[in-house]
C-alpha cells in the first residue's frame, strides 16, 4: 500500500500533541531577555476606516517611519495591500499620544518578544522561567504569569523574585500600537481599491530610551549565578541597536553569557528591520555569539539582502517563498554565519536547519510539531492558557500547500531518511506542514511562540 503523507502527518500530530501535554512540565531552565512592552490591539473594521478617513486619502511615497498621522495611514494601507506584517517606528510624539488616547483598543496584552515568549511558555506548564528586562514598569510586570521568575541583583546578593514584583516605580509602559486586519476586507482610498490578501498586522513601535538589549553592570558582573541551571537562553531586541559601539556591547555581552554557561543554548529571534545597514550590524556582532536564529520567510529575505545575495532573496521571493528556495537561503545564511541551527517558520510548513550533533532530527521534528500546535491555539483563542490548549488543534487538517511542498523538497534533496527529515552535507534539514494556513484569526506573537516553542521543544522529555 502506497504510504500516505497525509494519514502519517495526522497521526504523527496526534501523537506529538499527546506527548508534550504530559510532559512539559519537564522542560526547564529558560532565560529570556530582553524586551517586554504592553501591546494595544485594534482589530480593522469598516467603522475604525471611516474614522481614520481612509476613502479620502492618498498614500504617501518613500515613507518608512511615522512622524505623523499621514505617515502611520500609509504604513497600514501598504501592510493591508500586500497582506505583510510590518513594523514601523513612530518618532513623533504628538501622533503617537494622539493614536493612543484617540482609539479605544480592543484588548491590552503584554508584548515584545521576551514578554510574550515568558507566558506562553510558563502557560504552557514549563518550569524555572527566568526573564531579563533592562526596564520594567509595573503595568507590564503585572501582565507576566505568576510562575515566571526574574532576577533582583545589589551589590551584596542576586536572588530570583516573581516578575510580577520586578518593576520599578520609575519606569513608565512601553506601549505598541497593533492593527490587526482579516484576510478578505476591502479597502478603498482615494487612488486604489484592494481586498486585503492575508491576515496581518501592522504595528507602530515606540522606543523610548533606556530599553536597550543591554544587561546593567551588575548584572553582567553576575551571569555565572543567573545562568546556573539554565538550558536554554531566548534572545531579542537587538533592534533597538544602532551604532557599531553599541553592537559591539551587545557583543561583548553575549560573549560572557555564553561563557558562563557552556552547557546553554542560545537563540536569537530576528524581527522585520527593514534597516539593511542595521541587518548587517546583526549580521556581524549578533549571529556569530548565538547558536540558533528564528525567522520568517520575508525575514529571512531581509537577511540576505544585507548579505549582499539580493539574486538568491529574489529567487525565494519569485518562488512564492517555495521550501526548496528557503532551504537554499537558509544554508547560505547558516555556513557564512556559523549559526548551528536556523529556523524559518511560514503560514505553510517550518524548515528548521542543524548541526548535526545539535539535536536528534526526530527531536527536531517533533519540537517543530508542538510548535505549530502552539501557534495554532494562540492563533484562535488569541492566548495559550495551559498545555492542554495545544490539543486544539487536533481535529483541523494539516496544511495541504505544506503537504504540497514537502512533496517538491523530497524530489529535490535525495537523502532522505524519514518524513520531513533529510540529511544535507554537515546537516539535516527538517520540514514539517502546519495547521495555521486559512485559520488564524490573531497574527501578533505567533512568530515568537513557534520559534520559542520549537526552539525549547527538542530536549529529551522524561
């Protein structure tokens, strides 16, 4: 009897889903760092486009940041037109407090990717969750999950205490502004008219000073007792980074903390800086200290073309982000970075790219798996409350363009040694479909929860 992809992918989920729901408890040992912010998120309706006066507008040209209410208008008609999540920095102050007080928002959650990663994995039942936060105010520490942990440092002692308690009182809430959009909605302006192609978002970022990915003197002078018992270390915010002096700290700073735990794992979660000469900062101080990088398919784009391989992020992008393209992209990325594992997560399949002797391909398929139950409960329910949430999933369908391209990839790479697992050179590849393609609902975070749960996901479970 022919063996049947479909039927294996199925129960292989199944089984998966089954398998971590009892045992996630015995994951543990995650440090996360560095950006925690509020997120206020809109949800784009016919009512909120006649209050923001989208029929009567123009959109600007060469606009890439918000300095005013013209500014953030053409940022959401674009990300609406192509159906692309986009992330703009808005500088000017007025605009922003106007959009702030003037929009009732639909929900207040905690945000940026280490706030967001901390929850769903304690949600999730894993232990020993410790997060780093250079500033916290007491509004977002409030929205930290009671379990996770972080570190209270002085000059005479470092101590873990509840995230809820870690904020201080001088610090005011960093908060982004998110516009969700439906897949389907029409638009109208005054020049176009379009139906939005893909559920997204578009999201005004704000950075205030003084939350950069930095850890304080103190801190730094103690990663030796803040890593002990730590397996696995969830990085980002290096975005908010421009000068070369500042990467180089950055640098510096990965360095010790890798070096006070050898036995760790550290990953670096990549966002959509569309700043090519701030990619190629990235590139050169970030990637070389990490030994894991998440991203999604356009990111991983993004990446090349700092790299200079516009041709090969053309190539992937003409293919309609095809799997045989992205692995090529992603072994390009992986042997002129030295980066031991790479993983890039699309609404269709994940690829996930690694050394050899870094993890069992099974492990990695199955950690790929729980990562797609994850973010599709998350995608649906908008949060993930407990390990049982994952099962949501298990009676939807795997994706068929996924089923479709692992088809093509097992044409293309010959040494295959199992469903969605092949081995490359110094490497294997896995490749896995999702549940995500024509269900999600909520876009914002999902990215991070696959990457953080498929990252954490590959250790032996008891």
């Amino acid at each position: 009897m022919e063996h049947d992809p479909s039927i294996f992918w199925t129960r292989q989920f199944l089984s998966v889903s089954k398998n971590f729901k009892k045992n996630t408890k015995y994951i543990s040992g995650i440090f996360v760092a560095f950006n925690t912010n509020m997120d206020a998120i809109e949800h784009i309706t016919p009512d909120f486009l006649k209050l923001m006066d989208i029929e009567q507008f123009r959109p600007k040209k060469g606009v890439t940041e918000i300095n005013s209410l013209d500014d953030f208008k053409t940022g959401l008609i674009g990300s609406m037109r192509l159906g692309k999540a986009m992330e703009w920095v808005i500088d000017d102050m007025s605009t922003y407090n106007h959009l702030l007080d003037s929009i009732n928002y639909d929900s207040y959650r905690i945000g940026g990717q280490a706030g967001i990663v901390a929850n769903v994995l304690s949600h999730l039942g894993m232990k020993k969750i410790t997060v780093y936060n250079p500033k916290l105010s007491e509004a977002e520490a409030d929205m930290y999950d009671p379990e996770v942990q972080a570190f209270k440092v002085s000059k005479t002692q470092t101590k873990k205490i509840k995230a809820k308690d870690a904020f201080s009182r001088h610090d005011t809430p960093k908060i982004n502004l998110i516009f969700e959009y439906s897949k389907g909605l029409k638009i109208k302006t005054e020049d176009e008219s379009f139906i939005i192609p893909r559920t997204n978002r578009f999201i005004v970022s704000y950075r205030p000073k003084g939350r950069e990915p930095f850890f304080d003197d103190l801190c730094a002078d103690n990663l030796k007792l803040m890593t002990k018992g730590v397996n696995r270390a969830f990085l980002s915010g290096y975005q908010y980074l421009s000068t070369d002096a500042e990467f180089f700290k950055a640098k510096v700073q990965l360095g010790l903390l890798r070096h006070a735990n050898k036995k760790m794992k550290t990953h670096f979660e990549f966002t959509s800086e569309e700043d090519l000469k701030k990619v190629s900062k990235i590139i050169k101080y970030i990637l070389p200290e990490v030994d894991s990088l998440g991203c999604n398919e356009r990111e991983t784009c993004i990446l090349l073309n700092a790299m200079g391989e516009k041709d090969l992020a053309d190539k992937i992008r003409d293919s309609g982000y095809g799997a045989k393209e992205l692995y090529d992209g992603m072994r390009f990325i992986k042997i002129k970075t030295g980066l031991r594992r790479i993983h890039t997560h699309n609404i269709n399949f994940m690829l996930c790219l690694t050394d050899k002797d870094y993890a069992s391909p099974k492990l990695t398929r199955d950690a790929l798996m729980f990562s797609v139950e994850s973010a599709f409960a998350k995608s649906i329910k908008g949060f993930i409350h407990h390990a049982v949430d994952i099962s949501f999933g298990d009676d939807v369908p795997v994706n068929q363009e996924g089923l479709k391209q692992i088809k093509l990839m097992d044409r293309h790479l010959l040494n295959k040694l199992g469903d969605g697992i092949y081995s490359v050179g110094k490497s294997y590849l896995v490749m896995v479909p999702t549940k995500l393609g024509g269900h999600a609902k909520v876009t914002v975070g999902l990215g991070d929860t696959v990457s953080s749960t498929a990252f954490v996901g590959d250790q032996e479970l008891n």
